[in-house]
C-alpha cells in the first residue's frame, strides 16, 4: 500500500479477487486495502473468486466497515 499511496494518485481502484478460495483471509485482505489514499476515494469491486465463495455479503459488510 505504501508504493501506491507513493504514486499520488487522484484515484484507487481495486478490482476483485481478494482471495482465492473460501479458506482465505478476506478480513487480513480488506484490512491492508484500508491503507490506501486517494483524495477522489478508494473503489472497488469482487472479483469472480469471492463469487466462487460466497463471500460476498462478507466483503461488503468488511468493506462497509471501512466507510
């Protein structure tokens, strides 16, 4: 996060695939994508692994956290 945050970006987007399966850390994912600053914010979306799953009410009560 700190190289990104480096960068200066107006903008982050982070495009899905947290994890890679249903045993993954979602939580340790979403806790390091906090660190990132943008003054137009931070977006993102899931990825087709958190379909896969079925973690994505989980990802968007962690993300909801963050708000």
């Amino acid at each position: 996060m700190d190289i990104a945050n480096e960068l200066g970006a107006d903008l982050a987007v982070v495009t899905g695939d947290f994890i890679t399966g249903a045993g993954d850390s979602l939580a340790d994912c979403i806790d390091e994508i906090r660190h990132l600053r943008a003054p137009l914010g931070v977006w993102g979306c899931n990825g087709n692994h958190e379909i896969y799953a079925r973690a994505e009410d989980e990802a968007q009560r962690l993300f909801a956290r963050l708000a």
